[in-house]
C-alpha cells in the first residue's frame, strides 16, 4: 500500500474533523461582535477638543475654584501645591483653556466652538499655546506671590507678563457701543492665543492698579491658591474658609486639646511628688511635636 504524502495525511486529517458544536460556534461569534463593539466605542471616545464645551465627561478644569476675585488669580488658581512644579494642574490639553475660558466668560460659545476646531487641525499649535498659558500662568503666580510676601518679583517673570500683555494689547481695538465705545478683541479670524489675552491683560492691570496691596496667598502651607482679599478689615487668610480656614481650625483645636493635656499632666505632677521628672520629659516632646 501506498504511503500518503504529508498534504495527503493533513486533508483526511481535516475532513474527518468534528465541526464545533452549535453553542461554541455561537460563543466565538458573540466574542467577535463583542470585539468590533468595543472597537467602535474606543475609535468615537470623546475627543477632548471636540467637546469641551459639551462633552457628558467632567473635566478637571470644571471644578477649578472662583475665589480669586480676578480673573488672572483664578486662572492662577487652575493649579495648586507648587512646592516647586504644581502638583495638581487642571490644564491637561488646550481644550481645558478653551473651556475654562468659556466659563470665565472672557469667550463666547462660537469662538470657542471655532478654537477648539482650529485645535483640532492643527494640534501640535494647541500644544504649544497649552505650554505657554502654564508658563504665563506660573509667572503670574510668581509675580503675586512675591508681592503678597512682601519680596521683589523677579525681573524675567515681569518681562514674561510684559511681553504676553503687549501682545494681547496688540489684537485688542475700539469698537462702537451704544454712545460710547468698547475695547474689545475681534471675533473673527480666531486664534489658539486668543484665550491668553484677556488673562495677560487682567494680570497687567490688576499689577498696576491700588487692588495689588490686597492681594495675598492662602495661609496654609502649599496651598498657593491667589486671591484678592476684599474684606473691609483685610482679614481674610486663606482660599476657602470650607477648605484651609476649616483644616486649620481643627489643627488649632487639637494644638489646643495637646497642650491642655500636657497642663493636666503638669498639674497632676505638683500633687504628686515624684512624678514631676516624667511629665518634664513628655512636655519637652510635645513641644517639639508642635515646631
Ligand atoms: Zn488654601
């Protein structure tokens, strides 16, 4: 009898295979319509760019605080915790400037609707305009923090705010208003600067008006969020009372219960003689507990 060639063995192998049973078949075909599902849902993921403004996502930048009482202390305050970068930074791409732009109202819904296409074409652009609103950003939080410190702003952080604000004063033109006129930026030919403008501007006037000598930092430690303290006896201490001002309450509150504790014990000690070296020795480590 002839011997069967290798294709030969491979062909009877394949016609006597058994066929899938019914229910396998319909597993392995659920499997790959699950595939292509899942594969649509991640190609229409929403682009951040595209909805900004309308997007079901809620975006870091959405619960970026109002407090600064100007609109470049609240652009500063999109970012926190700067020990020496922010830590926490709600700018993640151009359209977050965009969008906080929109709520700051200093855009309206079809300018931004034509930035955020205008970031879409041409992304590497929103990129660059994102890295220079942080750094426009940071000088402005150097130059106040300085000034709230009492310290010298540095010269390059003034020239940065200098030179964003000439170019912001650069686009800006008189425009009729009733009887009067308005300064204002043109709507058309929108560019992906357009949203740093108005920022620089605040930032320049607000340096250069009587306002600066309210300006303070939160007082608690790393915190860095800017405000203009408005209160009639300047005694306003930190970002958010709900926030800093709580948290310090309650590290005053335990100091407080501490130190209370340490003059019980102090107490206790004079009524009983012998006992004053021990409580001598936890008074000296709370107190360094409390530096
Ligand atoms: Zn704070």
């Amino acid at each position: 009898m002839r011997r069967q060639t290798p294709r030969e063995v491979r062909n009877a192998h394949s016609t006597t295979r058994t066929p899938l049973p019914r229910r396998m078949r319909m597993a392995i075909m659920s499997l790959f319509l699950l595939s292509i599902s899942v594969m649509v849902i991640i190609d229409s993921k929403p682009n951040y760019h595209r909805t900004a403004l309308t997007g079901p996502e809620l975006r870091p930048i959405e619960s970026s605080p109002w407090i600064g009482g100007d609109l470049c202390l609240d652009f500063v305050n999109t970012a926190g915790s700067r020990t020496r970068a922010p830590a926490v930074d709600r700018l993640e791409a151009y359209g977050d400037l965009v969008r906080w732009s929109r709520l700051a109202g200093t855009i309206d819904d079809s300018i931004a609707e034509e930035l955020l296409r205008l970031a879409e074409a041409e992304p590497a652009s929103a990129a660059r305009v994102l890295s220079r609103a942080k750094a426009l950003r940071e000088a402005i939080y150097r130059v106040f923090s300085a000034r709230a410190d009492g310290r010298a702003a540095e010269a390059s952080d003034l020239n940065a705010l200098s030179s964003a604000a000439a170019e912001a004063a650069a686009h800006r033109a008189l425009a009729p208003a009733g009887f009067g006129f308005r300064y204002v930026w043109p709507r058309e030919g929108a560019r992906l600067e357009r949203v740093l403008w108005p920022i620089a501007a605040a930032a320049v006037e607000l340096a250069t008006s009587d306002r600066v000598t309210r300006v303070k930092e939160c007082a608690t430690a790393n915190c860095n969020w800017l405000f203009v303290d408005l209160s009639r006896n300047r005694s306003r201490r930190w970002c958010q009372m709900r926030e800093c001002g709580n948290r310090a309450k309650q590290r005053r509150y335990h100091a407080r219960e501490k130190a209370g504790s340490v003059a019980d014990r102090k107490n206790d000690a004079r009524a009983e003689p012998g006992m004053g070296r021990r409580v001598q020795t936890g008074t000296s480590r709370d107190r360094r507990a409390f530096r």
